[in-house]
C-alpha cells in the first residue's frame, strides 16, 4: 500500500504502538523510534472504557492484558468533605452488556507491555529505542526522512507522530503550538490492596471537593488501589516520575473525610506529574506527517479517555489509509474528519468535568443533589454514545 517504504513512527506509547498493530494488520510495514533508552515501569493506573477495550480485542491484545485487568463493578461518586457516596454507577456487566465490552482498570505499564509483545511478535513491525529525531526532513516529493543524533537516518512513505504531550513531530504540522501547563498537578501512588483501609477497592472511586479531587480503582489484577490525587498548584516538571512527599499530598487531602485520608496516609511513596493544558488542534496533519494520541489532543484526565483516544485514533488511521491507499493527503483529511468532532466533544466532556468536580458553595450542594436523586442505571446510560462507539469503525478493517 505505501509502496516498498515503510511508515515511520516517531513514539512507542500507547498510541505509537497501537498505531503499528493497526497498520501492521491491513498489509503496511512499520519502523517504530522511541526515545527512551529502555520501556520502563513508569506512571500509574489507566482506565480503559469498552471504547478502548475494543480497539485492544481487535488487536488481538486484549486476551493477553485481560489477567491483569480488573472490572470494576461501578463508578462511585463521593462527597470529599463528608465521604457520602451521591451515586454508584454501574460499571461491571452492566456496561458490558450495553456496550458489548467490559470496563477495565489496568496499570499503564501491563497495557505498553501487551501492546509491545504483540508488536515485537509481529514480523512487519520493527522497534529502535534511544531513537529521538534530530531533524525531520519533508523536502522530497515520494517520502519522509528522519535524522538522528548518531547520524542514522530513515526514509518512509511517511510519518506518524506519536509522540506525545511534548510533541516534536508536531513542530511540522503546527509549527506555532506551544504546549502549555495546565496548573493542576497529579500526585499518584499505587496501594497494595491491603493497605486499602475502608476505601471500596471493587470500584472506579471519585471524591470531589473545590480545590482536589481524588480518584482510585484497582490495578494489577486486584493486587494495588490506584489512586491519583488531583490539585491546582503551579509546579511544572515535565517527567512523569518525580517523586513527592507525603506531607504535600496529605496537606492537598486534609478537607476530605477520613476514611480517605486514613489509607492514602498509609502510602510508602508518591510521584507527581502536572498536567498539561488540554490540546485540541485544528489542524492533525500536514503532507506527509500525520499526528495521534497526547500529540493532537492531549486532555486533563478527568474523564480518563486519554489512552482510549490514542487507540482510537490508530483505528482511524488505519481505516483512513485503507480507503486511500494510493492517496496519503486525502487519508489524512479522511483521518482527521473522521475523529475531529468526537475527540471535541470528548475534549469537552473532560473539561466540563474538571468543572463540576471543583464546584463549590451551593452549585456543589446542587451538584450532590442532582446525583443522588438522579437513579444511577439513567446517568450511567448518558455515557454511551462515548463507550459504545467504535463497532462499525472496526468492522471496516
Ligand atoms: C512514561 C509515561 C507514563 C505515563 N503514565 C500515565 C499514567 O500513569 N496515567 C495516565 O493516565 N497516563 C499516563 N501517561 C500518558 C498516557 O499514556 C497518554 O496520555 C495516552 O496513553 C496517550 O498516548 P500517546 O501515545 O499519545 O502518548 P504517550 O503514551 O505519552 O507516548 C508518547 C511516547 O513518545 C515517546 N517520545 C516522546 N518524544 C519523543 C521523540 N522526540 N522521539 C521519539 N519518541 C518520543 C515517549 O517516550 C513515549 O513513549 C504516561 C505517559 C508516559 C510516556
């Protein structure tokens, strides 16, 4: 389809890998650069909604991840203040029945190591790590080269960049963009279930309060509560590992109740990252460079659809390079309309969330009203048209 050239792709996240398989699987040979010298055990818990979980059962990925999975039974929402549960929305075999897959919880590092074994085992994918592009060059008409720092290079149909929040693919195709801090910081430690206390661990938990809020769900197959802790503060590092002290969190904890406060201080260790300002660019292509995942739509995770937008987007892609086989330009535009409006409206959503899970005074009492006289199988069901999308769309490869 892209000739004797491969296609390049600059990262191998979650959304660079996916975008390999999915390439891979429709005939297409795939190099994929990853800067980092080594894949290590780095960041924390991810939610996988039946949209994403989706896109990894077509990958054939999904059976490998699925003993490392958990599914939660519901999505509990908590006031943070007084540890009243306002609504526990099914999750569990509820929403796999409407959805037609489950919702899983799964620590970062198991769901890039399922997608890298089954890249590794696929024969039209090849990996080079501590491989960051110095310069990447768009001057020839049939194809894409790549610069490194040791002075290799490599040619391609063309490029996918998959890289990321801090994006550099994305200096060709919005070359004005500056990435920015978005003001809140993630303070994240993983809990083995032990140390759980009296904090439900079958479940997605979600305290709200005005200046925090505090997420947690089972990783590891059960074994490890993830739980994230979210504030505004202006630090700005941009590692995903920076370790923090506990007396931060629990000074960024004290209004909540203490049942929640009662085992996050029982954490031997926390990390930190701060978020970056949501990304939402116009513009996901240009010639022969086309971006995924973090690097054209990066969100604050408070609607926990980050990674399922990047498998999503490798979906997309692939369906888009099908269609227009002989035709890169018009594959990208096919591309990038077929997941502009979605990835906005999920953009959206995320953004409205952060909103309502700050709220104060009395929008906050209205907010908790609402949710407790509203009966939890109605709410769960205004969530579909985000968790049941991608049938057809995978049908089509
Ligand atoms: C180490 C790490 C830990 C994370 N931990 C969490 C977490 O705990 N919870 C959570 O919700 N989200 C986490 N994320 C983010 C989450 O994985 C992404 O938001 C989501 O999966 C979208 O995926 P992506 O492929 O677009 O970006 P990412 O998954 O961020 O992948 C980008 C990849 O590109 C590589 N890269 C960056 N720049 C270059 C370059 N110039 N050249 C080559 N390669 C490059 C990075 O090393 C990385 O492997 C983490 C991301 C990373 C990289």
């Amino acid at each position: 389809m892209t000739g004797p050239l491969p296609i390049l792709v600059v990262g191998g996240g979650i959304g660079g890998l996916a975008v390999a398989l999915t390439l891979a699987r429709v005939g297409i040979r795939v190099d994929v650069f990853e800067r980092a010298p080594e894949f290590s055990i780095v960041g924390a818990g991810i939610q996988l909604g039946p949209n994403a979980v989706r896109v990894l059962a077509d990958l054939g990925v999904a059976a490998s991840l699925a003993s490392r999975a958990s599914s939660p039974t519901a999505l509990a929402v908590y006031d943070g203040a007084g540890g009243l549960c306002l609504t526990r929305m099914p999750l569990g075999a509820s929403i796999a029945a409407r959805c037609g897959e489950p919702y899983w919880t799964v620590h970062r590092a198991d769901l890039h190591q399922a997608l890298l074994t089954a890249a590794e085992r696929n024969p039209a994918i090849s990996i080079r790590m501590n491989a960051a592009p110095t310069t990447i060059d768009t001057s020839a008409r049939d194809s894409i080269g790549i610069t490194f720092a040791d002075g290799a290079i490599a040619a391609g149909a063309a490029l996918i960049g998959a890289d990321g929040i801090w994006s550099r693919a994305r200096d060709v195709v919005a070359p004005d963009f500056v990435p920015a801090h978005s003001g809140y910081c993630a303070y994240r430690t993983v809990l083995p279930i032990e140390r759980a206390g009296d904090l439900d661990t079958t479940v997605v938990g979600a305290w709200l309060s005005p200046r925090a809020h505090v997420v947690h769900y089972p990783v590891l197959a059960g074994c490890a509560l993830n739980v994230v802790v979210i504030v505004r503060e202006p630090w700005s590092g941009d590692q995903w590992n920076t370790p923090a002290q506990a007396t931060t969190i629990m000074r960024a904890v004290a209004p909540f109740a203490p049942g929640l406060r009662d085992a996050l201080g029982l954490a031997r260790e926390w990390h930190t990252w701060s978020l970056p300002q949501p990304i939402l660019l116009e513009r996901w292509h240009r010639g022969r460079i086309a971006l995924v995942g973090d690097a054209a739509h990066a969100m604050l995770p408070f609607f926990a659809q980050g990674a399922a937008m990047a498998l999503e987007d490798a979906t997309a892609l692939a369906v888009a390079l099908v269609a227009f086989p002989d035709d890169l330009v018009s594959a990208f535009e096919h591309y990038h309309a077929s997941r502009f409006r979605r990835v906005a409206r999920v953009q959206s959503a995320s953004i409205r969330n952060g909103r309502i899970f700050h709220l104060s005074g009395p929008l906050a009492m209205a907010r908790n009203a609402v949710l407790q006289v509203t009966p939890a199988a109605i709410l769960a069901t205004q969530f579909d048209w985000l968790y049941a999308y991608g049938r057809a769309e995978t049908e089509a490869l």
